[in-house]
C-alpha cells in the first residue's frame, strides 16, 4: 500500500471508530459493498447503456448493469431505472433535463428551510439553468394548501419534493394533486429517506411522481452514488441521455455493481429492522432533547433539528465545533426563518442512520442526548464528556466489520 496515503487511510479508519456519527446523510456500508467498490470492476469502460455500449467487452458488466436495474425497479416498484449517476446532484442535473427546456420554471422548497443545493441555490448549477420559485415551511411543517396557492399563482413547469433537512413525512398524494391541478411534472428527490421508502417505513413517491430521484449512500445505506427512477418509457429514454452523453461519460461498473448488493440488501427482513431502530432512536433521542428542554424538532423519520441559538445561546457552527471536542460529528443547519447566514445558521441537524448501523440502542440514543444537552450547556466537563463517547463508541460494531 502507498504508505502515505495508507496511513490516513487508517487515521481516517480510527476516527470513524472512535467517533458518534450523527450527521444525517451518513452511513456505514457492509463489508461486501465496500469490497464490490475496490474491485476490478473500475478497470473497464462501458460508455453506454447494456447492449449498446460503445466498448467492447461489455458482456459482464453488462449483465451486472442489468441486475442493478432489475433490482432497483423491485425495491422501489418502478418501471426503469438508471442506475449510473456518478451522484445525488448529477440524478438532479439529469432529470431536470428531461423534463425540461432550459429556462423551465420549477417550484422548490425555500432552500434555508430545508433543500438542497441542487433545489435553486444560487452557487449551483440549477439556478443558472433553470428559474426557481419557493414554498416555505409553516411552523417548520409543509403547508399544502399554501403549495397549492403558491403553484397556482407562479404556474410552474415542475413541483419538486424531498429535502435534505426536513423531519416529517411527506405526502406525495396531495403533491401529486397540485402538480395535476397546475399542469406541472412532479419530481420526488428522495435521496435522504430512500432507505425508509425501500423498507416501507415511509409513503413512496414512485406511484405519484414523474421522475424520482436519490443518492444511493443515505439511510439506503450503499456506495456513494446517484439513482434515477420513473414510470414513463419516454422520459426514461430522455433520462438515460441526459445522463449519458449529456452530463457523464463512463459508468463506474463497480459502483453500480455495488449499489445492486445494496438493493438486495435493502430488500431483508434485517434492513426492515435497521430502518425500524433508526426511527426508533431518533425519536428517543429527540424526545429525550425536548424533555431536558432543548427546542427540538419533532420526528417521522431518521433526523430532526434543534434550535441551538434558543437553547443554548450558541451558534449552529459554535455547537458543532464543540460537539466535534469530544467526538460527536453533526453538522450546523438552517432553520425556518433563521436570522443567522448558513455559514453560523441557528440550528444542528443531528440524524441515528449511521449509529444505529453500528448497533446504537435506544437507552443509548437518550444517553445521547443527555451527553449534547450537558455539554452544551456547559454542565459536563471535556473528559468527563469525551470518556462517555468512548464507552459508547467501544460498545459498538467497529466498522470495518460491519
Ligand atoms: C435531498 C438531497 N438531494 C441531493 C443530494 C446530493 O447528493 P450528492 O452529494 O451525492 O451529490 C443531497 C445531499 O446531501 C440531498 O440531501
């Protein structure tokens, strides 16, 4: 092994060991699809679609290309998939594409209350290219009826759901309605809760949406990559240009032959239960949170929000710098309304995706909370602090066994 790049390979290894990792759109994959992703699968080039690449030589991974669709359209019960986005964004990029001329119009989540770069932010591509009008939350919830009056008054060409911080179930039905009532294509970008749509712990948007889109690295716990999903034999066959020529060039075989042991894996009766624990530890840590007073969020799903400014007097930035002294990685966040700029932001998004994977209970996830509450408020010393995260993190799977 190349020495230099080993040792932080290791370095990297230990921190992940011997940290609580709360950020929401992390996980740890298994073995199998961590080997899959080292494998000699990266020496072949396939620019194309199975059957009709440009290469030669493309009868194996053609073949491995085909399950991870196969498998891909079972899970989610769609009729095509495309399962080579290099990620979430370039899923996002394609199926804008698609759906739209240059210049469409698109109506998104206010970005601070919860959306993702690729949702309008000024400094991503998506606002260059396309016109975005918002809805905001209501008391950090989505207000359908407000949807529904924005959409009708701005006549958008597409609707777009699925957020990046957002703790609550989504109702893809009553979207679906607006997009009809206005005339608009529904998109459902589901990257953080694939793995609770996959288990059935949440409503899927694959029978009300046009288009769905996700990261296959979330809660669906796999590689580090993009998936595209859809009903409509046109709009997949505009999919699959947008991805390849348009935005990418050679698929990463052994990525997608990953994400198709993610699928399978995805469908057990483990993962059920891992998805079912996740949401489980979430809420006990939330709960516990707001029972020692802290201005939580609630939650449906594997994350919630806390309004460190109110809570602690502290920023959203100064609460995860703290938080990361004693090994506890969150990451600062927006809330609704927010009178911080993103760069302090008033709130931590904290999510159980990643912990529960390595075996976090829920007597642990309170012991959590308790551990964030005191040493933000100052009542709990460093090391009597990073001696708890410890004990927390030896009792648990280390990952490279996972
Ligand atoms: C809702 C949502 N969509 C898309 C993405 C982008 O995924 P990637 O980082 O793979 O481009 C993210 C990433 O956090 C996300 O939260």
């Amino acid at each position: 092994m190349d020495q230099e790049i080993n040792k932080y390979l290791l370095l990297e290894q230990d921190r992940q060991n011997n940290g609580i990792e709360l950020i929401a759109s992390e996980n740890y994959t298994s073995k199998e699809i961590r080997e899959m992703c080292g494998s000699i699968l990266t020496n072949k080039y396939a620019e194309g679609y199975p059957g009709k690449r440009y290469y030669g030589g493309c009868e194996f991974v053609d073949r491995i290309e085909c399950i991870a669709i196969e498998r891909a359209c079972q899970l989610f019960g769609s009729k095509f998939a495309n399962v080579q986005p290099h990620s979430g964004s370039q899923a996002n990029a394609a199926a804008y594409r698609a759906l739209l001329p240059e210049g469409g119009k698109i109506l998104s989540l206010v970005l601070n209350d919860g959306g993702h770069l690729t949702h309008g932010s000024p400094v991503s591509f998506s606002s260059h290219l396309y016109t975005f009008v918002h809805y905001p939350l209501n008391n950090g919830h989505l207000d359908y009826d407000e949807i529904k009056r924005i959409a009708l008054e701005e006549k958008p060409d597409l609707i777009l759901s699925g957020y990046s911080a957002y703790p609550y179930a989504i109702d893809f039905k009553r979207f679906k309605e607006i997009a009809d009532k206005v005339g608009a294509y529904f998109m459902v970008d589901m990257a953080h809760i694939a793995g609770l749509i996959a288990s059935g712990a949440h409503m899927n948007p694959v029978p009300y949406a046009d288009v769905v889109t996700s990261t296959t690295h979330k809660t669906l716990r796999g590689p580090r990559g993009g998936l595209i999903l859809c009903n409509d034999e046109e709009i997949a066959k505009k999919i699959n240009s947008a991805i390849f020529p348009y935005y990418q060039g050679g698929p990463l075989e052994h990525i997608i032959a990953a994400k198709a042991i993610c699928f399978k894996e995805a469908m057990s009766n483990e993962f059920k239960e891992y998805i079912n624990n996740v949401v489980i530890n979430t809420k006990a840590c939330a709960d516990k949170l707001q029972e020692l007073g802290a201005n939580v969020s609630g939650t449906d799903n594997h994350l919630f929000n806390m309004n460190v400014l109110e809570t602690y007097g502290m920023t959203g930035k100064d609460a995860q710098i703290a938080l990361e002294e004693i090994g506890i990685a969150t990451n600062k966040n927006m809330i609704p309304n927010d009178t911080l700029p993103p760069s302090k932001a008033s709130g931590l998004r904290i999510g159980f995706a990643a912990v529960t994977t390595r075996g976090c209970t829920k007597a642990q996830a309170e012991e959590i909370a308790v551990i964030i509450h005191q040493y933000l408020n100052k009542s709990l010393d460093k090391e009597k602090a990073q001696a708890l995260v410890k004990k927390l993190t030896t009792s648990w799977k280390q990952i490279q066994n996972i």
